[in-house]
C-alpha cells in the first residue's frame, strides 16, 4: 500500500485527510509511528494492541469521533502521551 496524507495507506484514501483524530494519535502516539513513511501509523499494531477492528478505527478517523468508553483505554497504550483532556473534543462531538 502506498502512503497519502491520512497515513492509512492508498486503500483508506476516502477517509478525512484533515481528521485531527489522526493528527492528535500521530502526535501522541509515538511508538506507532511508521519510521520510514511520514505521517503514517502502524494500524495494524495500534488495533490490535488496543483490541479493536481496523475498520472501526477507520470509522474514528474518517468521522474524528471517540467512542467515549475507548477514551481511557486509548491512554493507557504503551507510550501514550494522550490525556483525557486531550480526547475531549472527539467524544464529546456534537
């Protein structure tokens, strides 16, 4: 797959290139980070190791929406800068 401003590759390209969703998890995701493509995460090992389906975290980034029960989770993988304060305008999304 090649790489697009999202950073989900050529086959997710209909997904928000402006998601801030995404803007914030590559911020404060570090350790998800592809080295070698910019603005790029590893979906697969931030899905799995977060438990979820990748279409789902698809459907976060293309809608810049959170769950509110995945909120803490998500700060609790490893690395993670994000705070709770930090997901507040994604869960709480009119």
């Amino acid at each position: 797959m090649t790489s697009n401003r999202t950073g989900l590759g050529k086959r997710h390209k209909r997904i928000n290139k402006e998601s801030k969703l995404f803007a914030l998890l590559y911020e404060k995701l570090p350790e998800y980070r592809h080295v070698n493509t910019p603005y790029t995460l590893k979906v697969t090992r931030l899905c799995n190791d977060f438990r979820i389906a990748p279409q789902g975290f698809y459907n976060w980034v293309r809608e810049d929406f959170l769950p509110q029960k995945q909120a803490v989770p998500l700060t609790r993988l490893s690395g993670s800068l994000i705070t709770l304060e930090d997901l507040i305008p994604f869960v709480m999304k009119d």
